[in-house]
C-alpha cells in the first residue's frame, strides 16, 4: 500500500453523497511525502511519453503538477477558472466544466501562447470523478493540435465514470489510488488494486 | 543577476498603472528552473529558522509553496479565497484582504487545525505590492498564536509600501528579486541590488 492510501485510510473523512475530504494532505494541507510519491509515481509512469508539458487547472492541481513538472524539467501551465484583466478571450483556448457538486458550468481557460502542435501534454489532477475537468483539459489540448501523453490522477473514484470517458477518448490514465466504494453510513472507503 | 530577474527583463510585460505580467514563467505557465532558484534561495536564507510549515495564498503562490515546502520537508498550507462547503466560519481563521487593482475586499481563511501556538511559520508569496495578502497571511498566522518564521517574496514592487509595512511589524522579508522602477510609457523595469 502506498503512502497516500495510507493516509487516505487514516484522515480521509467522509461526507454524505460520497463527498470524501482529504484536506489535512493533499487539497488544502499538503503534505511534502505525498508529493515526492506522486512525483516518483507519474515520472516512472509516464517517463518514455516525451513530455513537454503539465497542464492542471487551479488551485488544488497546482502543487502536485509542479512536483511532476520539476521532475520532468518541462514547463507546468494551470487552467484559470477567471478570464484575468490582460488575457482577451480570443487569445486563449477556452473550455466548459460542469460540476456536479455546484450544479453549476464553468470556463476554464489557458492562453494560446503556451500550448503549440509540438506539445506533448501531461494532464494532472488532484480527484477524478465524473473526468469533467481532466476532459476539459484534454479539450484545450486537441484545440491546440497538441498530444495528450497521459492523464495522472492522484485519486480516483472508480465508481464514477471519469476513467471509462477519458479511456474512451483512449487516453491512457494512470490513477496513484483508485477507491472502488465509500460508504457514508459505515464511513468506510474500499480500495481498487491496480492503477 | 539571478535567473528569475534575467526572465523577468526578457518576458516582463508592462501594462498601464505599473502592472506587470510574468504569466509566462511565473503566474500561469512556472518554469521548473525558476522554481529551483525559489527553492534554493529562500531554503538557504531561512533554513534556521526552525520552520514547521509554509503558508501562502492560492493559487500563484502555491507553486513556490509546495516546492519550499518540500525543500524544508514540511507541511504546506494554502489560505482559500471562498470556504469550501465542508469547512464551518467557527473552525477557520480569516482576514480580510483589500486588492488595489479590483478594488474589493476579499476574504481568505485557514482552518484552525493546520495551525498551532507550535508552529514557526514561513509565509510565501509570488509578488509583494501593498502587502495586503502578506499582512493577511501575518495576521491568521498571529490569530493561531504561532510564530512567523519569515515572508520569503519572489518579486517585490519596492516602490510600493508592502515590505514597509511588514517590516514594521517587525517581520524579515526575503525578496529573490527587487523591483525600483516600472516605467510603462517606456516600457522599461528598473531593478534594486540586495534583497
């Protein structure tokens, strides 16, 4: 069992609707171990795909994607979920994210400087659920005629559909965790083995 | 001259009211050799200081953070601008920040269990203008009864009364590179020796 399951078993703590909060870690605390396991884990991963790129979208995807980035020695860009003052929209590559919790759409956006039909991108994300974010991100990077090298999850829930859609697109996804259940009555989380 | 000011002479862009924009290594596409200065600079000033964590706000500064963070091999903690849903107001430590360039007054907030009387805080940020997310971060760090270990800055408008007014306060501030001057109608950056 790896460092994060580890933690993930001990401080994980379970909302209802099988809202599982790891803050004390890995999306508000984070802790430096779970990184450098990360870390290792992508680059071993992922390390024969030539990447020139890691792409993420802010905030909690920033930490472990610059982690990566470092690792690969290749630039790390993070999608804004808020177009900023100097950016015109026509100069960025824009796409729509549904969130399921917020019932709500949102526009992520990269601008088109950093991303070229050389690139080839390592996608990051802390959580993959439903894979709205991750295929908003994969869309930004078809928009740029770039090549996605891979998808690099830090947790994933496989009960939810996100894998299936972006393994559909044939992405190849690399997930550190995979949760195969959690049960807000028990407050009990089954691991998946495999990645 | 460091790598970071290098970049910032080459790719700095200058818009009206001494606004600059180093999104292309810095604030939304990082450069992993920038991160290793960052790294390696405020490690080897602060590394003394007995720091327990790091503390910035999201999201640019949480990429220096984590890569601190990681170099001092100790927890990083990012303040959030909205409260998650999960987090009660009674359990988190907030400060209001004012933003000169929008005009607003935001809110950004900790949770009280990152933080205790223990801690000797080092906070991070990527730029220090007026100070008013520094002084923020200063004044959650001081709400948890910790120590502020330091504020490390990656680049600082010397010309504005950020560091001013950290200093005051009797805090040490570390900026990797310091900026005298912006001259938008000509376009140039004037920089200040020392940090």
């Amino acid at each position: 069992m790896g460092y994060l399951q580890q933690r993930i078993e001990e401080e994980g703590v379970i909302y209802p609707g099988n809202v599982l909060k790891i803050d004390s870690f890995l999306n508000h605390q984070i802790d430096p171990k779970v990184m450098k396991e990360i870390e290792r884990e992508f680059y071993d991963y992922f390390k024969n795909r030539k990447v020139t790129k890691v792409l993420t979208v802010e905030a909690s995807g920033i930490a472990p994607a610059i982690m990566v980035a470092a690792r690969f020695d290749v630039p790390m860009l993070f999608a804004k979920k808020a177009r900023p003052a100097t950016l015109n929209r026509e100069d960025a590559y824009t796409a729509e994210v549904f969130s399921y919790t917020k019932q709500t759409v949102s526009e992520v956006m990269v601008p088109k400087a950093y991303l070229s039909p050389k690139d080839s991108v390592l996608i990051i994300d802390d959580f993959l659920a439903n894979g709205e974010a991750a295929m908003g991100l994969v869309n930004i990077v078809e928009q740029a005629r770039a090549e996605v090298a891979g998808v690099g999850i830090c947790v994933e829930k496989s009960f939810q559909p996100g894998r299936a859609r972006l393994e559909e697109e044939g992405l190849d996804v690399y997930s550190i965790v995979r949760i195969a259940g959690i049960d807000s009555n028990r407050q009990r989380i089954t691991f998946k083995d495999g990645h």
